[in-house]
C-alpha cells in the first residue's frame, strides 16, 4: 500500500483497499469533533477521547454527550446537593422532601399567630 500499512497487493486491489480498508487513510471522526486522524486512530478517539462520543451518567445512568455531562450535571436529579439551610447533603430529586420535612434550619410559622 502506498500509505505505508504494510499490506502488499495487486494494483487493482488498491482502490478497493483504500475506500474500504487500509488503517492509515485519514479521515474526519464521524461522531462530529471535527478532529481528523487515521483511521486505525479514530477507532481509539472515537472510543476514548472524543467530546462528541456518548457517556452515561454515573448518578442517573442517562445517555449524554461527553461535551454535556457539566450541564446536565447542573440539574441531574441524582447528583447530591447541599441543603443551602442545613447544609445537608441530599440528591436534587429529594430536596423539596428534605426542605418541608427534614431540614433542622426550615424557619416554621407559629401556628398560634
């Protein structure tokens, strides 16, 4: 191959392997970065490294972009938060909860007023 792969074929092979096979073509990543490497290096960018590639959230298992997870992580309804009262960790899901149950700080109306 002209490429330099190591792959040694009959000049009619070459435009079929070129199109189709060799690993040291270049090519743009197809999930959208905009990066471009070989093909064989895509394979790992496209599985390790790529911002576009998609990730499950560790807290709540949702499907997100790499380049998303900060925002989601802004108002994913797993991630524990601190009560702004209490200081109490809890997960976002469960704050209202912990805000009208739970939570030492709540200021309670007098019931008599």
């Amino acid at each position: 191959c002209g490429l330099k792969c190591g792959l040694v074929m009959c000049r009619e092979d070459m435009e079929q392997h070129l199109k189709r096979d060799c690993g040291m073509v270049r090519e743009k990543c197809r999930l959208g970065c905009g990066v471009e490497l070989t093909r064989d290096e895509l394979k790992l960018h496209v599985k390790d490294t790529c911002v576009q590639r998609i990730i499950r959230c560790e807290h709540c298992s949702i499907s997100v972009k790499l380049c998303d997870k900060p925002k989601h992580l802004e108002k994913c309804p797993r991630v524990r938060v601190a009560c702004e009262l209490c200081n109490v960790e809890t997960r976002r899901d469960a704050m209202t909860k912990h805000l009208s149950d739970d939570c030492k700080e709540k200021v309670l109306e007098c019931p008599f007023v």
